[in-house]
C-alpha cells in the first residue's frame, strides 16, 4: 500500500517540486503563463473532456456530491457562528478545494485513465460554482460579475462542450485532436505554477495556515460522511469523493480574496500552508481512499 500511495504521489510533487524551484532561482512572472493556461489551456481541457464524456443522467450522483462537498462546508461555518468579513475571508478556502491543478493529475495516478472524465466534471462543477458564489458573496455589484463569469472561457467551453453532446454532433476529428494537445498542457503548467506559488510561504502565516489546514480536513470529513450515506456512487467515484473533499484550498481563493479586498494575506497563508500540508494529508486520505470496499 505505501509504495502504492508513493507511486502516485512522487509525480505531483516533483514537477510541483521542479516549478518551487523554477520560482526561487528564474524569478519567473506565473501571472501570463496563470491567464494563458486558464484562458485556453484549461478551457480546451475540459471542453475535450466533457465532449468524450457525454452528458448523462448517470453523471448526476457524481455533480450531487460535488456539490454537497462545496457548500456543506460554507454552511457549516455559517451555522457555528462565523459571520460578517471574517466568513468571506475563512468560507471560500474550505469550500473550495485544489480540484485543477492537484487533484486532475492525483486522480489520473491514483485511479488510471477511467477517472480521468470524472476528475475534470468535479473540476468544472468546482470551478462554476467558485465563480458564481465569489460573484454573489464577495462582490459589492454581484450582478455585473454574475454575468461576466459567465463570459469566462471555462464558462463558455463547458457549456458549448454539453451543447454538443445533447445535440450529439460530432467535431471534426483533427480539430478535436488539436484542442487535445492543446489541453494537455493544462495539468503539467498547473503543478509548476503551483509549486512558485510555495516561495511566497512566509513563516508568519504558520498559525493561520495550520488552522485553517485542521478545519478542511473536518470541514471536508462531515461533507464526506454526508455523501457516503445519502449519495449512490460507484466505488472508484467514492474513493475519488474521499480526496475531493478533504483536498488543500484553490489558489483562486486568494486571486479572489486579492481582487476583493477579502484578507488577501490571511487567505494566502490559507492557501499555501494547506497546500504545504498536503504532503502530510494525502497519503492518508489515499491510504483510506483504498480501504473502502464498497
């Protein structure tokens, strides 16, 4: 089982490791190479994606889970008390978790091509929600935002990808190949842009980070043990659930909370010290990920 679980882990985290070093020796700006990859890198991943998979009722369980794992957390912060700016500042890293650029490549190491569709649908389900709710909760004019999240390309590729599949038309074999290759470059621009983000770790953030890392791995258990009673999904997508929802915050949350004025340094630590524990937190959730049996 630990080789196993090291197999799938050594990867991420040497090209994570690889774009750590990148960013403290080459001083490279990620801000073009984040726009290019989530402008069209990213787009074209899941657009290809979602056009393989096919829309379909049996893909509901799955998008049902997704979304108890995001908002569960939101709600359960609300409920024990959180309120006002300090809510905006601690809900949207618990919600929302690294489901792009750690959990796609984790999932294809640990389950294989077969999870590859389901990773990227959990990323899009993620990704949509994000941007809605930020519009909604974060902003002072939700409604002008509302609709420019709507005109992101991630937005516009799902969306053109699943009006496809309803009206099952068939995209032209080399161009469906071409925006492959294009998106094929999503995961791996991902993990080295994740891994410069770590050189801005700063030692001030510890106390903040660590909680925040102890309150996802709760936040993320309960929404869990939710799915697992209520919601049926195969084993493969329960053991993917398991990893999903316990994952480290999205490094969105902080280009949010940045663009918002929402504790930008607080969520920071969040981010980056949850992504930093991650070394600790996966192999366990991968240990337990494949001790369900059914």
């Amino acid at each position: 089982m630990l080789n196993q679980v090291v197999q799938i882990l050594l990867p991420v985290f040497l090209v994570v490791g690889i774009g750590f070093v990148v960013g403290k020796t080459l001083k490279t700006n990620f801000a073009p190479i984040n726009r290019l990859n989530m402008d069209i890198f990213v787009p074209a991943l899941i657009f290809t994606s979602l056009l393989s998979m096919k829309p379909s009722f049996s893909q509901l369980p799955l998008m049902t889970a997704a979304l108890i794992s995001l908002l569960l957390p939101g709600l359960v912060l609300f409920l024990v008390g959180i309120k006002g700016k300090q809510l905006k500042a601690w809900a949207p890293p618990q919600m929302f978790r690294n489901s792009g650029n750690l959990a796609i490549p984790l999932f294809g190491y640990a389950f294989g091509q077969s999870a590859s569709e389901s990773a990227v649908l959990l990323f899009v389900v993620s990704t949509i929600v994000h941007i809605v709710f930020v519009s909604l909760f974060l902003s002072k004019s939700p409604g002008a935002n509302i609709w420019r999240s709507f005109c992101t390309p991630i937005f516009l590729s799902a969306m053109l990808a699943v009006a496809l599949g309803l009206f099952n038309v068939e995209l032209y074999q080399p161009v469906f190949d071409g925006l492959s290759l294009i998106g094929s470059a999503a995961i791996p621009v991902m993990l080295i842009s994740l891994g410069s983000q770590m050189c801005g770790i700063k030692i001030s953030g510890l106390k903040i980070g660590i909680i925040c890392s102890i309150l996802s791995v709760v936040t993320g258990a309960l929404a869990f043990a939710l799915i697992y009673w209520l919601i049926p999904l195969k084993l493969q997508e329960m053991q993917m659930m398991v990893l999903f929802t316990m994952l480290p915050p999205a490094v969105m949350n902080y280009l949010f909370a940045e663009r918002y004025q929402i504790s930008p340094d607080k969520v920071a630590s969040m981010v980056l010290f949850g992504n930093l524990s991650s070394i600790i937190t996966l192999p366990l959730l991968l240990i337990f990920a494949f001790s369900l049996t059914s």
